[in-house]
C-alpha cells in the first residue's frame, strides 16, 4: 500500500511540474527603433491570417480593434514627437485602431494598462488621432506587422501591414531641436560638473595631476558665488595629492564650514579627518 502511494505521489509531482510548452498563435514582437535622436519602442503580438477574411470579417470595419491580438499594442517615445499635427509627450501608449474599407483611424491612447479596448472610452485620454487612407499591396502579408520605416533624421513612418493592407502614418521627432541645444552646450563651453566629473576621474585613476587640479580649480571658481562643500573636498584632496598640503588643509576647512551648514555629518567627518592627516 505504501509503495502504491509514493508512486502515486510521484506520478501526481511530475505531472504538476511538467508544462508542455507549444508556440502561441499570435507570438508577441519587440521592435526598438532610434529615429533621429529619439528612441522608440513598439510591442504587439503577431496574428496570423490562416485562410481567414481578415478586414471587414476577422477584423471588423468601423469598430474599434486593439490592433493586434492579446495585450494592448504599445509604443513608447523617449521624446516629445509630433504625429500628425498633434504634439504627443514622451511616454507609452496603446494604439488603437477603427478600419474601414478605405481609411483606418489611428488613435495613440495614454492609458495601455488595458488587455483589449477599454471596457469605458475616455476621450481625454486620446493623446493623438490621424485618419490614413488604406493602400492595396499585389501580396499578401501572412503575419500582422507593425514597424517603422523610411527613417530620417527628422521622423519616420509607422506602417500596419496585414493581407493586402497597407497603412501609413508619419510622425515627426525633435531632433533640430534637440541637435541645437547640444551644439549651443559644447559650443558654450564645459559646465562646472563636466570639469568635476573629469578632475575626479583623474584623481581616482591616478592619471595627469596637473590637468585634475586646473579642472577643480575651474570648477570651484565657477561655483564661487554659491560654493559647493563636495567640490572643495575635492579639491582639497587634489591639492593633497601633489604635496600641497597647507592649501589642502585651508580649503578642507571651507568644505567642511559648508558641510556644517548643510548638515552634511559625513563631509564633516571626512574633512576633519583629513585636516588632523595632513596637519601632522
């Protein structure tokens, strides 16, 4: 009887443990895309057509779809963008769609927590909405597809393509703009962080002492207005570092008044330690 059970116990663990695993009807797809100087990211699942009628049967006209099959399809800007002549923060959204015969109504939405279409439609929540006429293509396409295509710097298309379907809608990316701004930042010169972060970089890799000091000092001489504790401390170290300790030791004592200040207990500590090391 006991052996009985045990072999019962085994059968019963194994058949719990064991998953058959079996493709999914409509596998799910990642595309990652930069456009310009904006990243984008779609995520959809894939139907297949399988001898069905899919627009105007599988996917019926005038009706809201999911565009897709399973969880929302989602797309994601790491930027604002323009998508028809609607600006569109960055973010995530779902897209959904209304087809028709002759156009498709493109709706990016800000809530994509939904599995299907909302149970409640929100109109505050459509962020942009495009109608695209529907091109015929002289082929079939088995597998529902959704990509970005015919990239420029300033945009590119997201394209639906499904049977003989073919949908177009542009958009737009900010990369003037954001190309401007990183020229008029370089042009203007490097900012107090950009000569700490290269001072500190050099002190801790032990590299050329004489650049990480003329980049602290710069540093410190353009925050002078409203100096930093963690930026002395640094310097002080620097000096410390090429033997000049008597100035080490002065502008450790800035740091650590400022650190006081700021209630700063661990810069407190640290300076004080180092001004009682290089004092002996």
């Amino acid at each position: 009887m006991k052996k009985l059970l045990l072999t019962c116990f085994l059968a019963a663990g194994i058949s719990v443990q064991a998953q058959i695993e079996t493709p999914q009807p409509s596998p799910s797809a990642k595309v990652e895309q930069t456009v310009g100087l904006t990243n984008v990211t779609l995520e959809y699942s894939r139907p297949a057509m399988r001898g069905r009628k899919i627009f105007g049967g599988l996917v019926p006209y005038g009706q809201l779809w999911r565009t897709g099959a399973n969880a929302n399809t989602k797309i994601t800007f790491s930027d604002d963008v323009t998508i028809g002549e609607t600006s569109v923060k960055a973010g995530t959204y779902a897209i959904f769609t209304k087809p028709t015969a002759q156009t498709w109504e493109v709706i990016i939405y800000s809530d994509a927590s939904n599995s299907g279409t909302p149970q409640e439609w929100d109109d505050t929540k459509v962020a942009a909405k495009v109608v695209a006429p529907v091109n015929m293509m002289p082929y079939k396409t088995e597998s529902f597809t959704i990509a970005i295509d015919n990239l420029s710097s300033g945009g590119a298309d997201l394209t639906f393509s499904w049977d003989k379907t073919y949908v177009v809608v542009p958009f737009a990316v900010p990369t003037g703009r954001k190309t401007l701004a990183s020229i008029d930042k370089v042009m203007a010169g490097p900012q107090a962080g950009d000569y700490f972060s290269a001072a500190k970089y050099f002190l801790d890799e032990g590299k050329d002492m004489d650049k990480a000091k003329m980049w602290i000092d710069k540093a410190v001489d353009m925050t002078k207005d409203s100096p930093r504790f963690w930026y002395l401390r640094l310097q002080s170290l620097v000096y410390a570092k090429m033997g000049n300790k008597v100035e080490a030791v002065k502008i450790a004592k800035e740091s650590m008044a400022l650190a006081e200040k700021a209630g700063n207990k661990d810069y407190v500590k640290m300076n004080k330690d180092s001004i009682k090391e290089w004092s002996m």
